[in-house]
C-alpha cells in the first residue's frame, strides 16, 4: 500500500466531499461528516496542522476511501 500523503483538514474536507459527505455539525474543533446514501458518519479534527498519519488513515478507513 503507498504511503499517505501528508493532509491538513481543509484538503482532507474537500476530498470528502467529492466522495458524497456533507457537514452534519461542528463540535468545537471538530467537523463531523454525514453521508446519507450508507450513513456513513467520520469526524475530522480542525486545526491548523497536518493531520497524523494514523488518524489520517482511520478516517479514510472509515470513510470507505481505502
């Protein structure tokens, strides 16, 4: 498997968007995204640095992308 780019949260939201999540709410810091079709649900944490890999890929893991 090829290594993970390194993402900050602004591209991270925008990568899954195109693949069908919309914001449901925001809890302090932390985006939660809902998609309707399998309702799918991933939360994505808000700050101003890269995202770590680890987290990164439990994200996209649960967000089908992987």
């Amino acid at each position: 498997m090829p290594k993970l780019p390194a993402l900050t949260s602004k591209k991270l939201l925008k990568m899954l968007a195109v693949a069908g999540f919309e914001v449901d709410h925001i809890t302090g810091s932390h985006y939660i995204l809902h998609r309707i079709k399998d309702d799918a649900r991933v939360t994505v944490p808000f700050h101003r640095k890269d995202i770590p890999k680890g987290t990164l890929h439990t994200i996209m893991k649960s967000a089908g992308l992987l």
